[in-house]
C-alpha cells in the first residue's frame, strides 16, 4: 500500500538504541482521516478515563474506549476493563494499519483529547497483559501533537510531531528502556484521537 506522505523513511529506527520506533508519515488521505475522524468523535463509546494512583481513584478529562477481538479484560492504569466489538470504522482502520505495519492485533485503546491542555505523563506500556515486546501501533486523527521518548537510563530525549492521519509503531524492547509523554500545550483548541492498536496475551472468547 502506497503511503500518503513521501518525506517518512519508514525503515528508519527513530529510536538511536534499545528499541525500535517506526514512523511511517500520513497514512491516511486528507478527506479520508478527516472522515474517520468524525465518524469515531460520534460512534465511539467514549467514557473518563479512570486511574488509581497512589491509592485513590482518579477520573481524568480525556476519554477513552477499548475495543477488541473478544470481550477479554485488560487491567490498565490499576482500573479492569472489559473490550467491546470492533465498529465497522474502527475496524476498517485496524485492517490499513496491519496492512502497512505487518503487524497483527486484536485490541485497541482509543484516546480521545479534547484539546491541547490534555497529555499523558511520562510512562511506559508494560502491563503484564500485553504481549511480550509485542508491536503498538499509535494512529492520530485531529489536532497535530508533539510526542516525546525518553530513555529510562542515560534521559536522552527525542521528540516528533504526530501529524492528522499518520502512523507509529512502537515495538521490541522500546517499552523496557523508553518512556513516552505526549506534553500539554496551551496552542492547541481542537480535539486529537489516537488509537493505540495492540495484543493482549491470553485473550479467547
């Protein structure tokens, strides 16, 4: 499949060491990001995402949605969810971004930021759940964001703009040596939704 955007090696290791971090540009055609992305601003069962930290439940601004192959159960952020049954757009979305990664997955984590004063803090995806160095492809629709890596050891950082219909994968070791953030930022009014596409091990039905 032909990508949209021509100036992304998508071979290129944005990561300099332990682990591996592809960006692939604009995947999706303008009118065709557009339309997903206010199709799953509607359709999606968006809910406040919730955490426990340091023992007391938390209830964020930014929304989010967990979709899958199987009504399995993920423990995130301290919180159990239970998936939903892929909608016909999401699905659609899943079925490009394996088309183009070649990678498979059977769960997605939507995040829906209503503006730039919205982020996730340093962190990294390693919940016993998922699979192993498994791939995490990370799909934006709406609002261009800086998205930042850190290294858990030597603090080197590296940062990117994730544009309206582009792609990244996140796999290998990245997630024991890497943290990632996507900072808050008083410029941006308009909404940004990422899907997260990953696996969760031991899913059935």
């Amino acid at each position: 499949m032909k990508l949209f955007d021509d100036n992304f090696d998508s071979s290129r290791n944005v990561l300099p060491y332990d682990g591996t971090v592809n960006y692939f540009g604009k995947v999706l055609g303008l009118a065709q990001a557009d339309a997903y992305l206010h199709i799953l601003l509607k359709e999606l069962d968006w809910k406040n995402d919730e955490a426990m930290i340091f023992g007391k439940h938390i209830l964020t601004k930014r929304k989010v949605a967990w979709y899958g192959d199987f009504p399995f159960e993920y423990t995130y952020s301290g919180i159990l969810k239970r998936a939903m049954p892929w909608p016909d757009a999401l699905k659609e979305i899943k079925d490009i971004v394996e088309k183009i990664s070649g990678e498979a997955f059977n769960s997605c984590l939507c995040n829906l930021y209503h503006d730039g004063s919205e982020g996730m803090a340093w962190h990294s995806d390693g919940e016993k759940d998922l699979k192993k160095h498994g791939a995490i492809a990370s799909l934006t629709l709406g609002a261009e964001r800086k998205f930042g890596f850190k290294h858990k050891q030597s603090k080197e950082t590296i940062y990117l703009i994730l544009e309206h219909g582009s792609l990244l994968v996140m796999k290998a070791q990245t997630q024991d040596y890497w943290l990632h953030r996507l900072p808050p930022t008083s410029k941006i009014t308009t909404p940004r939704i990422n899907l997260t596409f990953r696996t969760i091990e031991g899913a059935s039905t």
